[in-house]
C-alpha cells in the first residue's frame, strides 16, 4: 500500500520526479545506516557480553551470580500470579467437558 501511495504521488503532475527520487532515495540510505549502526551496537553488546560471563578467571562465579538472580525473578514472578484466578477456572471447565 506504502509503494502504491509513493508511485501515485509520484506520478502527480505537480511533483519534480527528480527531486522526489533524490528524497526517497536519501530516506532509503538513512534507514539503512540505522540498521546498520544497530547491528552494530547489538554485535558489540554481545561480545562484551560474551567476554564478560565466559572470562576464564571470573567468569564462573559471574555465571552462577547471574543464574540466581534470574531464578530469583522468575520465583518472584511466579509468585505474583494470583493462584486462585486461572487455576480454578481451568479445572472447572476441565471437570463439565464431556469425554
């Protein structure tokens, strides 16, 4: 829909092909600078990453620090879930279908 809109203003009488190609196509270069520049920062957040947690020295105790700490959020998220909500409901419908 986006290409079939940018042809028909495109094509408009008024509008200078020329200068419109130049727009589009600067519009199209930024945006791949910006995927570009965000692999970037994505590649290098994972290799420090990467050095931090597989460091030979301290690597295993970052490791396990971390391994802890991501149960201890997925304990407390399991525990906000209120119990009695979906539970029941499930095992009310499950107890009235038929078999």
């Amino acid at each position: 829909m986006k290409d079939l809109v940018g042809r028909v203003i495109r094509e408009l009488p008024e509008t200078d092909k020329n200068r419109y190609d130049i727009a589009y196509q600067r519009g199209r270069a930024q945006a791949r600078s910006i995927f570009v520049l965000g692999g970037l920062v994505a590649g290098l957040g994972g290799g420090i990453a990467g050095m931090f947690l597989l460091d030979p020295e301290r690597g295993g105790a970052r490791r396990s620090r971390l391994l802890e700490r991501l149960r201890d959020l997925g304990a407390q998220a399991a525990s906000s879930i209120p119990r009695s909500g979906l539970g029941r409901r499930g095992s009310h419908a499950s107890s009235h279908t038929r078999r």
